[in-house]
C-alpha cells in the first residue's frame, strides 16, 4: 500500500462525490480508508497516487476539498 491506514472504522468513502464502490476499494488497498487522511493528502500525496492509480489530480484534489468538509463532521 501506497499509505499506512489508521486504525478504527473506516469511513465510507463513496460519500465523496465522483468515488463510486470501485474507486473506493481501491483507495482502501492502498491504506486510504478515511475522510480526514483524503483531506490531509499533500500535493506530493496526491501526485504519488495519480501516478500509481487510474485517478487523475483533478479528481483526487477535488475529493481532498469534499473531504475537508466531510472530516468536519
């Protein structure tokens, strides 16, 4: 994995929009399991992902903006 998960529940992230089931197992594989970890990903984060993963940067910056929100609550 691309990250270290940490521990308690994951958070389903399918909340997010534009990560469908798929998309979200995928980001669990690599140790992405909540909304607080996507809000904290660094541009360097989020270049690492798009290079190993079918996601683009556009996308995974505007996941890291919703799950800002979503973190909050």
């Amino acid at each position: 994995p691309l990250f270290k998960a940490p521990k308690g529940e994951p958070d389903d992230l399918t909340v997010i929009k534009g990560v469908g089931p798929v998309a979200a197992g995928q980001l669990n594989e690599q140790g992405i399991t909540t909304f607080a970890q996507i809000a904290k990903l660094s541009d360097k984060d989020i270049a690492r992902i798009d290079e190993h993963m079918p996601f683009s940067t556009d996308q995974i910056t505007d996941w890291r903006e919703q799950a800002k929100e979503l973190a909050k609550k």
